[in-house]
C-alpha cells in the first residue's frame, strides 16, 4: 500500500503555481522518468501537466519505507 504525504512546504509550492494535488498525484503514480539525485538521495520524477499542454512538472520526493511484523 502506497500512502502519500505532501510536506508543507510542497502545498506552498504548488499553491503559489496553481497546480492541484491532482496532477502532482498524476506525475508521482506514472512519470515520464523518474532520476536519482545522488547527492541528496531524493528521487525526481518527471511528468506531462494535465491542465497545462506541453507543460511538464518536476518533483523532488523521497520515500519511506516500513516493514510490519506480525
């Protein structure tokens, strides 16, 4: 199961720009390309905006990991 979490400053961002969580949600779930930015450890993933043609949006996010035992 895969939760997905917006830091606030990531809500900031996309407010001031005018892109919804939706299109965000859209570049996460099936990117063009997703890089490794070796110096931080982030991921980048790239993707065509929604609303906006020919437009495309970077994000930078990391991923976290849980292991449940039973």
């Amino acid at each position: 199961m895969t939760r997905i979490e917006f830091s606030e400053h990531a809500k900031l961002k996309l407010k001031e720009r005018g892109i919804d969580k939706i299109e965000a949600l859209n570049v996460l779930k099936v990117p063009l390309s997703v890089f490794l930015d070796v110096e931080t450890g982030n991921l980048v993933a790239v993707g065509n905006r929604i609303h906006k043609l020919g437009h495309q949006l970077i994000i930078v996010y990391t991923t976290i990991e849980i292991l449940l035992k039973s």
